[in-house]
C-alpha cells in the first residue's frame, strides 16, 4: 500500500477533529439564509410582490442649466432658454413599433428614425435610459404627444433648457456651440474625465468649439436627479407599503454652471460683425485693449449656433463644411496668411534697433529693385523716390524695405519678429490657435533642408515668402510697438463667477516680454518706437496715407494696411486689377493698427479675405470698432476735431538732403 | 481493501459523483439564469454575453479534466513559481493594466482581459497547503509559524490588490488565507489576543476615531462605483426582487425587477436575485441547498485525501467558494452590505469561471487520488 499512498497518509487525520466546525459553518449558513428567505419570499413575499408589480423607482436626470456668459459690462452673450423635449422610456413601451409608428406620426418624422433612436440609446446607455426622441417641441408638437400619451405608454414631455446665443452670427466661432455627446466620444470623454468625476451620457450636452469648449468644466453644471415611484407602465405611483424608499424618494435640485464675465465688449462686438455684414466682407478681425483684454473677436462669414442647440440638420452641417469661405473656422486664430505689407512697421523697427538705418537717412526708393539677376517690383511702377522710414511706413515702400531686408539678413529679422510674437502662440484661452509662422536660416534647413537664400530676406522684409501669421498675432505684434515694447497675453474671460455671482477667479492682465527692457535680449529704445509710431500714424493721418480714406476727425488712429497674395503672378499681372480676378485669386487686405496715435487704448487686428486693399477692406472694420469704442468710453472726444488743431507734421526730413542712399 | 482495487476501477468510477452532480446542476441554474438575465423584454444584442459565457463554461471544464488527470503535487512542486509569476502579474497590472470602473484591475490580453487577482486566490491556497502540509503543528501555530504564511504568503498580494483598488478582492485573498491558516489550527491564546485586539481597534475606531464623513469613504472606498443612493437603491431593489418571487416566483423571463427597470450588474453581482424572483423561495432554496451539497461533498473529500497537501487544497477551494456564496448571497438577500463580490458557477464572468474550474478540478484531482478507507 505505501507504494501508493504517501507515508503522511495518517498524517493527513490530524485535521478530522477540525472538520466538524467546517460542517457546523455550512449547515448554519444554509439554515441562516433559508429562514432568511422564508422572511422575505414567504413571510413578506405577498406584499414585495405588490410592491414590484405597482411599483418601482425611477431616476430621471434634471439637467443642469449651463453657465451665463456676460460681456465686460454684463451684458448677455449667451443664455439659456427653456423648452420642451420628448422622451421614450422603451422599458414601459408595450409595443414599440406601433409607437414609433404614432410618434412618428404625431412630430413628422419617419417611424424608422424613432426605432433608430431606441436601438441607438440602447447600445449606448443600455436599456433603461429614456431616449430623446425631439426637442425644441413647437405647440402644436407638444399638443399631439399630450394626446399621444393617453394610448401609449413610455411617451413623456420634459421640461428642457436650450442654449441661446441672442447675437446669433456674430461672433459665433468665438463663443462656440454645444452639441450632444455623440457615441464615438462617449468612451474617450469618460476616460479623459473619470479624475474629475463627471460621467458622460449619449446625450448630454458638451461644448464643442470656442469658449463653451475651452471653459466647459465652469460653465457645465451638475445635473440634478428626481427619484420618483413609477408603475410598470412608467406613470408616478404613490404609497410606500414597506417604507422600503424612506429616504430614496425626492429630488436632488441640479446646479447650474458657473457663469463668465468676458472682456468683449457687445457694442464694439456689434460695431464690427456690422461693418462685416455691410461690406459683405469675409475674415476675422479683433480688438483688444492694450493690457489684453479683447474687446471684440469677429469671424465671417459665420453661422448660427443656436441651430446647434436644437440638433443640426445634415443637411446645414453639410453646407458649412463644404462652404469654401469656411464659416466653422475661428479666422482670427485659424487662418495662416503672409503678412504683407502689415510686416514692414515690424523690419523698420528691427533696421532701427539694429541701426542699419536713422531716422534721417534718406533712402532712394525706385520702381525696382535688381537683386542677382531677379527684378524685385515696388508696387507702385514709378516708385517712391528719396524717402526716410516714416515716409516709408506711409506710402508702403517695398524697395526701402527690400534694402532693409537685405541689410539686416534673416538671422536679425527673426530676433525682432520672433520678439514681437510671430510664429508663437499668442496663449489666449481660445482653442486651436495656430502658431504660425516666422521663418529662420536654422528652420529652412530642419524642415526643407535647403540654405537660407539672400533673396529670401527681401520677400521676408515685405512680409512675403514663407511668413505666416493671423489677425490676434498681429494685433498683439502692434500692440508692442504701441505701447513702446509690452507683448501682452490676449484673454478673454475676465472673470468666472458661481451660479449665485460670487467672484471665484479673476484672470488678471499679463506682460509676456517687454522688447524694451534695457537688460533683455531687445532692449529696444524708446526713440526707435517712436519713429516706427510716427510712420504707422502718418499712414492714416499723413498726405500720402495709404489709410488716409478711413481716418477718423476726432481720434488719430495709427496703423498699416497690407495685402496677402493668395497666388503669384507674373510681373506684368501685378498691375492688373485685382477686382477684374475671379474672387479666389484676389489678394487678401489687411489693416492692423492702435488707437490713439500717440498713447493707445485700443489695437485692433482685421483680415478682410479677397477683399484685393487692405485699405478699403480691412480699415473700414478697423474704423467701426475703434469708432464705437469712443463712443462708449470717451464720449467727450466726439466733439474734437484733430484735423484742425494738429497739423500733421510729416515726416522729420521731408526734403531730400544730401545724404541720399544711392543703389 | 487495497490499492489494487483503485489501479482496476475506470475513470468514470474514480470521479466523486457526489462532487460532480451539485457542480453540474449549479451550473445548468447558472445558465438558465444568465439567459434570462441577459435577455429581458427590452433588450437586443445581449447573446454575446450569453454565448460567451457558454464559451468559458466549455474551456473551464477542459481546464477541469485536464487538472483532474494531472497529480496536484506536480502543482505543488510548482507552486511557488505558480504564486511568484502571479504575483508579477498582479505587479504588471499596477502598472500596464486597464483602468476600469475606477480600478485597475485587468491586463488587456487582446482576446480578453485577465484579472490576476482573481487567480491569486487560487495561487494563495496552493502554496499555503505546500507550506503547511510540510509541518506539523500538535499544539497549534505560534507566532513564529505564522509570520511567514501570513505576513508575506497572504499580505504581499492582499496590499497589491488593495492599492489597485479593489478592497473586495483583497479582503477575499484575506479570508480565504486565513480559513486555511485557522483550518491548520492556530494556538488558542493567539486567537483570543488577535480577536480581541481586532474588536477593540475596530470599534473603538468606529466610535471614537472615525467621524462620518470618514465612516462613509470607507464605504466608498470598498467600492467607489457607488454613491449612497446608488448603494441603497441597489439593495432595496434586490430586497423587493427577491421577495417577490414569493414560494415559486414568477416564472422563466418573467421577473418584472430583473427585465424591467432594475440594477445594471444582474448578470454579475446580482445574479442570485434574478434567480429568487423567477424561482421563488422553491429555485433559492433549492440552490443554496445545492451549494451546500457541493460544500459537503468537497469536505468529504479533504477527509478522503491521501496526504495533508491535498486536505488543505481542497479545504482551501471549499473555503474561497464558500465566501463568495456567503459574501454575495447574503448581499443579494440584505444580511451584508453591498460588496462587489460575484457568485461563483452563477455569475458571468470569464476569470472567474476559469478560475473556479481550474480550483475544481484541483479538487477533483485530490478526488481521484484519494485514500479509500
């Protein structure tokens, strides 16, 4: 036997006095839950049994509305509105067919697109959720149901609240839209927020773009729950025959989103979405005060979103996807474009600080400039004859400036621009801000792999070839020189406050670098602002203004236009007229600028798409804002006029003295 | 009388019938249960739980035969290499593992995700039975034969899995160590000190230490998935849908609570209330008598075993299949507080019907090889 069995075969007998507890622990368990289930199935079977059958609990979510968000004087932006949904609650549906069939009848909608809806929430959220069948119901939808309702069971009316948005276009990209949270997103979201608590539902409303995106978590709030005892056919019961719910019954109250107090200023908001309306205009343009905080942000053409609100149509969605203006992007910070002549004031100010040219040297500026064995054109065929750097900011001189570029070389350039802020991100709160672009020898050769050619500084000095920015960087660019050197971080939310108005964050103005710190990398002098400011002044005030046509009596605005080619053309083109081409090849008009002149309050940056001038295109959208800002904060000045007091005194060296600038 | 008669009788004759039928009748319950669980009035494209199910069911009894065939003291030899590469695995998922419902509890093998603490279990008692199969203790265990079992065998997995979090596994790892530890018998004055140092820390803790806030995280802190109103309004539903079945309930698929508005995880953790309202107080019975039998047969078996390793083993098994019934039974019928425990051969579940059966059939092979008095 041994040669079977192990020698601590007896061993193994040592336990037999401990099985007895184990058989005593298994025999009293199954005694302890059978009299247990005696209590419950037997003893108060009769009276669950009821209970289950009339009764059971149901939670239904309350939404909670969404913050408010207010304008810098509290007026509303974007508010809430309410209205009614319908919803099917599929577990109290006797036949689900024959109601999707009434129901579908009842809104005008195909009895399938009901059934699509079931199964789709029943994938999603499983089978317990009641499923929104239509929202934004109209009167006579709401009478159909309540009529409806009497026959089939599961079919409610809820209360919902709807997102507003009362300036409708304007602005639309800026402040965003909320949709639904979709299937796809559901898992993604879920994850990404699970830290924070927050558990998504198909369904649920979520910011998608601008701000309702950017500051989702504030304005979002927390959706309250009633519990309530329903019947198996889902209708309210009463009673409570065991006091099983006690404390289960009742309503959790939802709480609303935080609300936002913007920086944006609705009358200059409106101010400049109307002069886009006028000029039938497409672009984006903003205005900011000089410490950041912007005041207006336009994109057009734009959208309505509270036609997200109610659940876009395809067939919209469709349309503004494919419309080639883009009405969905956000201009002011998604566009790329060259600067053009926009870029000059920014080389005058690097070709000062780096003194490759005074005040007072007299430059000799004609039609053409021969650079190797490429003609370099001025826009203007007969050109400029002898000019200083104001002169040449004025009437936007390329061959000062391709002198300009080719004295300073890129190395130089990209140190000044990159200070003012192009090719970086600006960090306002806005999503998909684009970086742009300001090119440099090292980064041609990482991603092109070329050399960096010296006929690439003329393009550059005139704001052409591989330089890329939008209308925010630029304002933020012309700010600086401004307020003589401060690179500002633009904002856009002034405050965020809870749902009973009590101040939670204060976002405070921010100094990113001051170009004119005399131990920073800059330390660009006062003087050499000046000079810069004096030029962009002349080309709204100056005789020769290429802005004169947008000047304003009572307020010197400064500033410079520029155009964007959208394509190249041969020499002979360049002259043609830009309004002869078809639209998509016209020029892009740019107007970036402060105001006033001397001590600005305000920048503005306008990007006015195919428009050919930047003069007529850009600066007219310029004037309106800067317009309506002093009509609301400086009502005083609209008496003023300027033009008669201040004689422009034009530039320090108007006659040509004896240091020309040969070639 | 002797081995000869065991070498001559067929394989058939050598399983423990006694041990088998309960098993395949928790199961077939467990079957027709889950489809009715899984295919309630208002629902669509749930066979995928359902078959997927029947998928594991089939692998688990490979897994069965198979451990059945194979002498459990190769798995013993094994065993600390067993435990160590589980261990690693519990190690990999505090670090590479999915997060789901707040914990990270899964590694993501592609086909499924594996929850390691689930096998640990299995590991737990089979090196435990090594260990303590190797002495004997005729007065009981000291502090000193302890340390080593408890403290590093039992403890080390126990905080791995408590850091994931999953208090509820780790409490299991803890209660099933300690069966076998107790089963072994440990010295009476060593059991009198721990008892009453546990008494007195928890509820002098519970009354003087704790505030209520704190008291309800640790509830949270068993299972966060669950808010307070959740919790309750779990156990009142399961309350009523148990109750309801009243003596024979309300028939196959016709359970109003369990097809109609009720809790999300009916086919795991709840699954025994769906049973007691469509069988009534005659199908819940009739289970945990059922399981009963099983618990039975396994004890006759560790009595039968030809060494102590295999007593323990299946002492070990009996042991963790007994708490789950317990822990989760007595959650569905509102003895114990809601712990996210699932019911053994009832509840959905891949890992842990692998798990089970591979624990089975350990068992099953002690079975086979045991000493016939």
């Amino acid at each position: 036997m041994s040669q079977y069995l192990p020698s601590n075969e007896m061993e193994a007998k040592q336990y037999h006095p401990r099985y007895r507890l184990a058989y005593l622990l298994v025999g009293f368990t199954v005694l302890v839950f059978s009299f247990r289930l005696w209590y419950l199935q037997i003893i108060n079977g009769a009276e669950l049994r009821q209970f289950s059958e009339q009764n059971s609990i149901k939670e239904t979510k309350i939404p909670a509305p969404r913050g408010i968000i207010y304008d810098r004087n509290g007026e509303v932006l974007v508010e809430n509105l309410p209205g009614f949904e319908v919803t099917l609650s599929p577990q109290y549906v006797s036949n689900l067919e024959e109601t999707a069939e009434a129901l579908g009848a009842a809104l005008n909608m195909p009895a399938s697109y009901v059934m699509q809806l079931v199964q789709k929430s029943r994938r999603v959220n499983g089978p317990f959720r009641s499923v929104r069948i239509k929202d934004n119901l109209t009167r006579d939808d709401i009478f159909n149901i309540e009529v409806l309702k009497q026959d089939y069971t599961g079919v409610d009316i809820k209360e919902t609240v709807l997102r507003a948005y009362p300036l409708h276009e304007n602005g639309a990209q800026f402040f965003g839209y909320v949709g639904e949270v979709s299937k796809r997103q559901l898992p993604l979201l879920n994850e990404k927020f699970s830290a924070k608590g927050i558990k998504f539902q198909q369904g649920d409303l979520i910011g998608t773009s601008g701000l309702e995106e950017g500051y989702d978590l504030e304005l979002r709030g927390k959706d309250g729950i009633s519990v309530a005892q329903v019947d198996a056919h889902g209708r309210e019961a009463f009673g409570d025959p065991m006091g099983l719910l006690g404390s289960m019954g009742g309503v959790t109250q939802a709480a609303p989103g935080r609300n936002l107090i913007l920086t944006i200023d609705k009358d200059i908001q409106e101010a400049a979405w109307q002069s886009f309306l006028e000029g039938n205009r497409i672009g984006g343009a903003i205005a900011m005060k000089t410490n950041g905080e912007i005041l207006a942000w336009v994109s057009a053409p734009s959208f309505d979103p509270n036609e997200f609100s109610t659940g876009i149509s395809p067939d919209l969605w469709r349309r503004l996807v494919n419309d080639p203006d883009k009405p969905l992007r956000n201009k002011p910070i998604q566009d790329h474009n060259s600067p053009g002549s926009t870029f000059k004031p920014l080389i005058a100010l690097a070709s000062l600080a780096e003194n490759v040219v005074t005040p007072n040297t007299v430059v000799a500026c004609p039609g053409a400039l021969r650079f190797g064995s490429r003609l370099y054109h001025d826009h203007l065929k007969g050109g400029h004859g002898n000019i200083v750097i104001t002169q040449a900011i004025e009437r936007s001189s390329n061959v000062f400036f391709y002198k300009m570029g080719d004295r300073l070389g890129i190395d130089k350039m990209f140190h000044y621009c990159d200070g003012l802020g192009i090719g970086r991100r600006t960090g306002v709160e806005l999503g998909g801000e684009r970086s742009g672009l300001m090119p440099s020898a090292p980064w041609k050769k990482e991603t092109i792999g070329e050399e960096w050619q010296l006929g690439e500084n003329l393009s550059v000095a005139i704001g052409q070839g591989f330089v890329l920015t939008n209308p925010l960087q630029m304002a933020v660019a012309y700010n600086a020189i401004g307020n003589e050197g401060k690179i500002v971080k633009p904002f856009v939310v002034k405050r965020i406050l809870s749902n009973d108005n009590k101040v939670l964050r204060e976002n405070e103005p921010q100094v990113v670098r001051d170009l004119a710190d005399p131990s920073g990398p800059y330390h660009v002098k006062k003087e050499v602002f000046k000079t810069v400011k004096e030029g962009l002044r002349l080309v709204v005030n100056g005789e020769r203004g290429t802005a004169r046509g947008s000047r304003l009596a009572y307020i010197e605005m400064a500033g410079k236009t520029g155009t964007s080619q959208v394509m190249s053309f041969s020499a002979d083109q360049i002259y043609g007229s830009c309004e002869a081409r078809p639209k998509y090849q016209r020029h892009h008009g740019w107007f970036i600028g402060y105001a006033p002149a001397d001590n600005p309050e305000i920048a503005f940056g306008v990007l006015a798409e195919h428009a050919c001038h930047g003069a007529s295109g850009a600066a007219p959208v310029a004037k309106a804002m800067v317009a309506a800002y002093v009509a609301k904060y400086h009502p005083e000045w609209l008496e003023r006029d300027l033009r008669k007091t201040k004689k422009a005194p034009g530039a320090p060296a108007a006659e040509p003295s004896s240091n020309i600038e040969g070639e | 009388m002797n081995g000869f008669q065991i070498e001559e009788r067929g394989f058939f004759k050598k399983l423990d019938w006694n041990f088998i039928i309960p098993l395949l009748l928790l199961q077939f319950i467990g079957i027709i249960n889950l489809y009715s669980a899984t295919h309630g009035v208002a629902e669509i494209e749930t066979d995928r739980l359902f078959l997927s199910q029947i998928f594991w069911l089939v692998n688990g009894w490979m897994v069965f035969i198979f451990m059945t065939f194979v002498d459990y003291q190769f798995f013993l030899r094994a065993a600390y290499l067993i435990y160590a590469l589980n261990a690693l695995a519990l190690i990999a998922v505090m670090f590479f593992g999915k997060v789901a419902l707040g914990a990270q509890r899964w590694l993501d093998l592609g086909f499924f995700s594996y929850q390691p603490s689930e096998s640990m279990k299995l590991c737990i008692i089979m090196v435990l039975a090594k260990v303590l199969s190797q002495k004997s203790y005729p007065d009981g265990m000291g502090v000193k034969d302890l340390a080593f079992p408890l403290l590093i065998l039992i403890g080390v997995p126990f905080f791995i899995t408590a850091e994931q979090p999953d208090l509820g596994t780790a409490m299991m790892i803890l209660i099933i160590g300690s069966s076998i530890l107790f089963f072994v018998r440990i010295r009476r004055s060593i059991l009198i000190a721990m008892t009453a140092l546990l008494v007195v820390g928890a509820t002098g803790a519970w009354f003087f230490g704790l505030r209520d806030y704190q008291k309800h995280r640790i509830y949270t802190f068993i299972d966060p998935n669950q808010d307070p109103r959740g919790k309750g309004y779990n156990s009142i539903q399961s309350k009523i849908a148990v109750g309801s079945g009243q003596m024979l309930g309300k028939g196959f698929r016709k359970g109003t609570q369990s097809q109609l508005e009720f809790l999300p995880e009916r086919h795991t953790d709840f699954i025994y209330s769906v049973l007691s309202e469509e069988f009534g107080f005659f199908g819940s019975f009739f289970t945990i008598a059922t399981f009963g039998l099983l618990y039975l047969a396994m004890l006759r078996i560790a009595q039968q075993a030809r060494d102590k390793a295999g007593a323990l083993l299946t002492i070990g098994v009996m042991a963790s299949l007994f708490w789950h019934m317990f822990i989760n039974i007595g959650m569905v019928i509102g003895l114990l507080p809601i712990v996210g425990i699932p019911l053994p051969l009832l509840s959905y579940g891949g890992s842990n019907m692998l798990t089970t059966m591979a624990a089975l059939g350990l068992v099953s092979s002690v079975s086979y090889r045991k000493y016939l008095f």
